[in-house]
C-alpha cells in the first residue's frame, strides 16, 4: 500500500510539475515575474501532493514534495526554491499534526540542498545530466530518511523500517525523471522563442528589404510533376510542348502568399491583398517561355534559379525584372518559397539608349577625315583609304601592293608587338574593342604617332574572326604636347623644389650652391653657375656658386659685363640689360666667339643667362649650360626668367632683415646704455641700498635659465630688473635714508614707486615689456600686491622673477632700518609664500639654485 501510494503522488506531483513549468516558460519566460509564479505553482503542487499523501499514522504521512522542491530549487534558483518551500510549509502547518516540526525540516532541507547543487552546477558549467539528479535525489532524501527518527512517537523504528526501502527507491528515481523532464520542457520552450525570434527577424528583413521579394505556394507544382514523373515523362519541355494546356494549369496553382513593400510597389499595389492569389495574371505572353524553364528547373532538382522575365503591373504596365527562387526539396518545402525580383527596366532602357549611342558614333566615326582600314583576317587582305596612306607621307599608288605586310613594314616593331597581344584578346573575345598606340615610319624618316582603334565586326559559326575594321588618326601634335607638358612640369617641379632651398636657407652663398646643385640634377644641365658683377675697372663677373660635370671649364672662363669682346656673350648682356639672354647654338653664336672653342672642349651647345635683379640694379646673373642645341625654348626661358626674378626677391628681403637685424642691435645697445645709466643714477641717491638692482637683475637672470628661457627674453629681464626701482627717484632723500621704520604716510609714497616708475618709461620704446615688469614687480598672485592688486596670470612672468629675486636680496642684505636678515630668513618667506605671494615654478627654481649652491652673491655683495 505504501508503494502503490508513493507512485500515486509522485505521477500526480510530476503532472503538476510539468505542467505548470510549460506554462511558465510559454506565457512568461524567466522574468522575475515568471519566477516567482514559477515557485508559486511549484509550491502549489507539492501542496496538493500533501492532500493525497500516505499517512502511516495519525499526523504523520509521507508524500513526493521533497522531489518537487529540490528539482524546483536547483533548477528554478533561490526565487522559486524560498516561494515554493514557503508554500509547501505554509501548507503542512496547516495541516497540523505530530509530523509537523520534522517535516518542516525535510521541506528545508530539500529547498536548501536544491540550492547548493545549483551553485555547485553552475561552477562546473554545462547542462545537469541524469546523474546529477541522482546525486541530488540522494542528499535530499537520505538526510530527509534520518530526520524522520525524530518523530515524536513511540516506536518510531516500526514506523520507518517498511517506509525506507519504498521512500528511497521511488523519491530518488522520481527526482531523477522530473528534473531531466523540467529540463527537456525547458530545452522545447528555448527552442520556441528561437524559433520565433529567427522568424522575427526573417519577416523583419524581407519587409525592410529593397528588392521586391514575396512568397508563393508551388507545392501543388511539385504534386503535379512527381505524378507526370510517375505515369512515365522523359522530357518534361517535350512534354509541355505537346501539351501546352498544362502549362496554363501548372501556372494556375501557383499562388501568392506573402509580399513585401518593395514587391506592393514594383507591381503597383496599394495593400498586399491585391497580390495575393494566382500569378498568372502577372504574366504576358513572352513569359510562358521563362515559366517553362523554371517548371524544368523544378523538374531537373537544381538547387536555383535566376532569369530574366517579362511581367506586368496590376495596371498593365509591363516591365523586365530578373527572378530568382530556390528550388525546394520536397513537397514541404515548396508550401512557402521566397521569390525575389530586381526591376531591370532602367538597364534595359540604358542598353537600348547605348546601342543607338554606338551606332551613331560610328557612323560620325567613318565620316570624319582619319585613315580608315578593313581587314579579311584569314586571308590577309586590306582595305585602306587614301587618308590613311597621307598620315604616313604616301599615296595609296606608292604603297601599292597593299596588303596586311603593308602595315606591318610601317609600324615600329615595338608596337606591333603590344598591338599583336591586344588582337589576340579581342579575337578571344575578352575584349570587344581594339585600341593602341603606335609608331609609324614617315616617308621623310620622322616619326608619326597614330591611334589605331578598330572591331570585329564579322565571325563565322564558330566565332572565329573574319574582318575587321578600324580607323587611324594622327595623334603626332598631341604626343609633342604631351612631351612638352612633362617636360614643362618637371620644370615647374623644379622651381617648386629651388623655392623650397630658398625658403629654408638663411645663408646666401649656402642657398646658391644649393640651388645651382639642384638645377643641374634634376634638369641635366652641363653646368650652373651664379656670378656677381663687380664694379673693379674690367667689370669683372665673378662666380660665388657653380655645379655640375663640366664646372671645369669656369676655371679657364673669364666673363666681363662691359660692353667689350669678353662681355658681348649672355652673360654680360644679361647683366647690362636686365633680360635674359639666350643661346641656342655657342658655336655658331657669333657674341660667343670668345668661349666657342672652350665650350667646344668641355661639350657645352647651348646656354642661357638670367639675371638676378636687385634693389636698384642687376644684383647678379644665373647661368646654366646644356650638352645640346636649342635646348632652352621659349616656355622654360620663360619660367627660368621667372624663377630668377623670384630668387632676386629672397636675395633682397634677406639683405633687408640683415639690415634691420643690424638697426635693431644698434637700439638695443643704446636702450642698454640708457637704462644702465638711469640704474647707476637712482642707486646713487640710495647709498644703503647700492648695487641693489643689481644684484636682483643677477639673481632674476640665474632664475630665468633654470626655467629654459631662451636668450632674447633673459635679456629684456634683466634690463627689466636693472630698473624696477626707477620711481623711487621721486621719492624724497630723507625717506629713502631714514634709519628708523617709515610712517604709514611715508609708506604710501614709497609704493607709488612701481606706477611712477611706469610712467616715466612709458613714452620709451623697447623691445621687450619693460614698462610693465617695473609696474608690476610688486604685485603678488594672490592679488595683495601693489599698485593694482592683479592676480596670478595677470602678472607678467618677468615682473614674478623679479619680485622673488627682489625680495631674496633685500632679505640677505643691510637696510637703515634693520641689519641683513639671513639667508635661512630669506628662504623661510619664500616658501611661506608660494603660490600665494610667489609664482611655485619661480619660487622652486630660486631655491634650488640657492640650496645647491649655484647662484651666491659676489663678495662685493655679501661685504654689503
């Protein structure tokens, strides 16, 4: 009776289990929300299994609830094992009874380890097999066995011993079976919302798509054609040729499913239904052909198709598209297969438009006046017109006999073997067109470059090629331009290249050696020189820059710029006129008679000399020689000029910055001078504070260089320094040497110092903020200076510098009113007042160069 119970409540409970876990994972997943109606139907199941337990005594009954909460716990988590174990215990409390207080300990127990195999799963990873659940069935159970020994009756012992074997051999097999059942439960819901979540995204895509894509039903296609298949067909096109009424019923049962909106557009519907149904109606009748071939794709199990068929709108509209669909595998599979169109109207239209396009540039083609040629490929034979045998310098009559050798005895060598493998391509069909540029020999022995475009335009059965026919044009005058361009580019590239040498150097004789240098290589000259024209009695033009292979031949040349025999050459009259001067042929250039024999020996032809002009006249001339004749036309005589006359500009601006540079140093020096001047007279109305500014413009200079500051900017610091006390000229003598402490009057006037200091340099002009660093060197960055009370980057760096070396010095040194404080006192107010009355990277670095040891005061300073 105790088996027979026990199974009786463990298929109960297990029914229950199972069935509330599918509803959970169909309706609400494993939210929170599923979780805790998840543990809650648990709960509810194993209550109901407590209804129709096996009771062995009055209070005590036994029944399968420990599966459901261990299976529930382990599987379910923490959520559902508290839930449905508060259920389950709520439920035996209220059932009452001796049993009570035990069984509320195996209920806990079961929740309990269900949770612990759950961590312990989840730290292995993978999925809990059947022996997992075994190994659960036993420590819920066993534990659960051993608790029973504490219930509160007489002979417990008669009681358990015909419950143990049934307890343990049905609870431990039924944890096993309900969990590996929950979990394949779980495993179809996952497959479920996969399933739906893949065709989310499929519909998804297909309506997002932008080709026209819709579904139809062919499965009564495939019915048909296995049966034809069945009764004997062979062939199916002969089939349906002989039976074209088939043709119309296998159309007819296709039908439309499902279409996207790029398909409602290309068929010109307004809501899917109109496309629903039979597609016959979308066919014309030149698509019965297309049908055909798909209904043999079919026939034939490819696994594709794609064609190009003709279809119409729902208005009539026809139009080309190319379909394609996969080709189902069975019968199944052809209830729903995607079919996809790409509208082709506007290619078509386009190929039409390009082939009356063609047509019509050949016929321009073979009405303009180019040489035009047609060839019999297999035999040999051509064809030219009269123009074609012009281009070469000939008639047709002294070509005579004309044949394809013709061609081939005109045409470089080089190029027939370009042309030859272009040919080949085209007979192959690879190309469609041939194209190339060749060489031709000219009667009078020049060169003649033609464009030699042609097509097949005749091929057997075969394919093989049988004519040709092309056209020649004469292209001479645009490869000279071409030629020409490049050779002017690497010209301008040139005159790029010498305008960055004359941008980057700052020395003038470097620039010009740089540049003659960069002529020669990148153009080829034979040589490049600059010469300066001197105004000694002969006019003598001297070199100051030269490069290139023959550069030789200056130390033999001697070149005037006076209007005698050695200055009637390029050079001199270069120089005299300001023009360039060019000569194309030295040893037939009379005006070069003096050097010919020289520029005949090193192999100089030709040479060009441009000058350099100045502020007021020629400041020099460039000159530069070729190995051949005529080698300087007019376009590069024309850049060349250009260039030199752009170098002229360098030369000037930088003569001009030298000048200025030297003006600038000559104001220095007498701001210098002045300043020094007013120093020395404001110290000596102070006696007690001699040679105060300047020590203070030392120690500032020794600060500056430990921040990295560069020369220029020292310098206006220390002359800055040499003067920051300037306004005390106005002060009275008697304040500036009373021994004892000044009135708060007296004080007042003192601080007006900085400002009237200011106003004496204002209307002064320096190259540096001077007037500024005697205004501001008592001003402190926490804005408790004076006279303005500026703050932190108000404050100019340089009035900072002085503010901390002036207060170090006049610290360390004796004043009417007290001794010298120290060193060590000096030091102490510095760094109680960084960052608020001293700048910190200042104040650091006076300190570091007092503590090290690398800046003292000199003994004149230290006897003071």
């Amino acid at each position: 009776m105790i088996v027979q119970g026990l199974l009786q409540n463990i298929a109960l409970l297990t029914l229950l289990c199972l069935a509330q876990r599918f509803l959970v994972l169909k309706w609400y997943g494993t939210d929170v929300t599923g979780q805790v109606l998840s543990g809650f139907l648990f709960g509810a199941a194993a209550a109901i299994g407590m209804l129709f337990a096996v009771q062995l005594a009055p209070g005590i009954f036994f029944d399968a609830r420990s599966v459901v909460l261990a299976v529930a716990a382990m599987l379910g988590g923490p959520v559902v094992g508290v839930v449905a174990g508060g259920i389950a215990a709520a439920m035996r409390l209220g059932l009452g009874g001796l049993g009570s207080v035990v069984a509320l300990g195996s209920i806990a127990i079961s929740v309990l380890v269900g949770l612990a195999f759950r961590i312990w799963q989840e730290d292995r990873g993978g999925r809990p097999g059947a022996g997992t659940f075994l190994a659960l069935g036993v420590a819920v159970h066993l534990p659960s066995l051993a608790l029973f020994a504490l219930l509160p009756v007489g002979d417990v012992g008669q009681i358990l011993r015909p419950l143990a074997l049934p307890y343990l051999g049905l609870l431990i097999p039924a944890t096993v079976a309900l969990g590996l059942g929950l979990l394949q439960i779980e495993a179809f819901g996952r497959a479920d919302r996969d399933l739906a979540a893949s065709e989310d995204r499929f519909r998804t895509l297909v309506d997002s798509a932008s080709v026209a894509i819709w579904e139809e039903d062919i499965s009564g296609v495939v019915r048909r054609l296995d049966e034809l298949r069945t009764a004997g067909v062979g062939d199916l096109r002969l089939h349906l040729a002989a039976h074209p009424e088939l043709v119309e019923e296998l159309a007819s049962a296709v039908r439309v499913l499902r279409v996207n909106p790029a398909a409602r557009q290309l068929f010109g519907a307004t809501a899917d239904h109109e496309l629903l149904g039979p597609i016959a109606r979308f066919f014309l009748p030149e698509s019965r052909m297309v049908f055909v071939d798909l209904l043999v794709a079919l026939w034939d199990r490819r696994s594709d198709i794609a064609v190009e068929v003709r279809l119409q709108t729902l208005d009539g509209r026809p139009f080309t598209a190319l379909l394609s669909l996969p080709i189902p595998a069975d019968v199944q599979a052809a209830e729903r297969v995607p079919v996809s169109f790409v509208d082709l109207s506007e290619r078509k239209a386009m190929e039409i438009r390009l082939a009356e396009e063609r047509r019509r540039l050949e016929e321009i083609i073979w009405g303009t006046n180019v040489g035009t040629w047609e060839w019999n490929v297999q035999s040999g034979a051509v064809t030219f017109n009269e123009r074609w045998a012009e281009i070469a310098g000939y008639t047709l009559a002294e070509l005579s006999p004309i044949s394809i050798a013709t061609w081939e005895r005109l045409a470089e060598p080089e190029d027939l073997a370009r042309s030859g493998a272009l040919l080949q391509e085209v007979f192959a069909g690879t190309l469609e067109f041939y194209e190339c540029e060749i060489r031709m020999r000219h009667k009078s022995g020049a060169t003649v470059w033609v464009l030699d475009r042609g097509k097949i335009v005749e091929r057997d059965a075969e394919g093989r090629p049988l004519r040709m026919s092309g056209t020649h044009a004469d292209i001479s005058a645009r490869k000279a331009a071409e030629v020409e361009a490049a050779r002017l580019a690497d010209i301008r590239r040139l005159i790029v290249l010498c305008h960055g040498v004359v941008l980057r150097e700052t020395d003038e004789t470097a620039m010009l050696e740089k540049l003659v240098t960069l002529l020669v290589e990148s153009r080829g000259y034979a040589v490049a020189w600059v010469g300066v024209p001197l105004d000694d009695p002969e006019r003598t033009v001297r070199p100051i820059a030269w490069a290139g292979a023959a550069a030789g031949y200056l130390d033999r040349l001697s070149v005037h710029w006076s209007d005698d025999a050695l200055g009637s050459g390029p050079t001199g009259r270069a120089i005299r006129t300001g023009k360039s001067q060019v000569s194309s042929d030295i040893a037939r250039d009379p005006t070069m008679a003096a050097w010919a024999e020289l520029a005949r020996e090193v192999g100089l032809r030709s040479c060009m000399a441009i000058p350099v002009p100045g502020r007021d006249k020629v400041a020099a001339v460039l000159i530069v020689y070729a190995d051949v004749e005529d080698r300087f036309g007019a376009e590069e005589a024309t850049l060349l000029t250009e260039f030199a006359a752009n170098l002229g500009l360098a030369i000037q601006t930088r003569q001009a910055e030298a000048e200025r540079e030297r003006f600038r140093g000559q104001l220095a020096q007498a701001a210098i001078g002045a300043i020094d001047a007013v120093a020395a007279t404001v110290e000596k109305r102070d006696p007690y504070t001699s040679g105060h500014q300047a020590r203070v413009a030392r120690l500032a200079v020794a600060i500056a260089k430990e921040l990295g500051w560069e020369a220029f900017r020292i310098e206006g610091l220390r002359l800055g320094a040499m003067v920051h006390d300037i306004g005390k000229i106005y002060v009275p003598a008697e304040i500036l040497n009373r021994p004892g402490r000044l009135t708060e009057a007296e004080f007042a006037i003192i601080k007006a110092h900085p400002e009237v200091g200011y106003e004496i340099l204002e209307k002064s002009e320096f190259p540096w903020p001077i007037q500024e660093m005697v205004r501001q060197h008592h001003e402190r960055p926490d804005g408790t200076g004076y006279p303005r009370g500026l703050k932190g980057e108000e404050i100019l760096p340089e009035a900072q510098i002085i503010a901390v070396a002036d207060v170090m010095e006049a610290m360390t040194s004796h004043r009417p009113y007290r001794p010298g404080l120290g060193l060590d006192r000096a030091i102490e107010e510095i760094e109680a007042g960084i960052g608020t009355r001293y700048d910190p990277q200042i104040a650091d670095a006076c300190l570091r160069l007092v503590r090290e040891g690398r800046f003292r005061w000199d003994a004149e300073a230290a006897a003071a």
